[in-house]
C-alpha cells in the first residue's frame, strides 16, 4: 500500500485541519487537509477514497 509524508519540519498540526466530505461527488467520502503554510498562504490536499476502501496519494 502506497503511503503519503509531508516533507520534514512541514505538517504542523497546528497549522493543518483535517475535513471530510464527498468532494468529488462519487459516493465515497474523501479526505481534506488544510494547511496554513504561514506567509506563502493556505494549501488544499485532498485524498481521495478508492473503491477498495484506501485513500488514494493527495492531490494539491
């Protein structure tokens, strides 16, 4: 199985929200990552759910 790592000294829990929803609208809920990367802005990951139930690599 395929896993995803944020680059060292990244991935600050309290700069990152966890969400989930149906964002791409096939029936499966997704996982959505916010992350406040400080003066450069906000980044939107989304992990989308296969059909055989794992989450699939992010995608910006």
């Amino acid at each position: 199985m395929a896993s995803w790592s944020a680059p060292s000294g990244s991935g600050l829990r309290t700069n990152t929200k966890f969400v989930t929803g149906d964002f791409n609208g096939d029936g499966r809920e997704e996982l959505g990552v916010y992350y406040n990367q400080g003066g450069t802005g906000m980044k939107t990951y989304v992990f989308t759910t296969q059909p055989n139930g794992t989450f699939a690599t992010p995608t910006p």
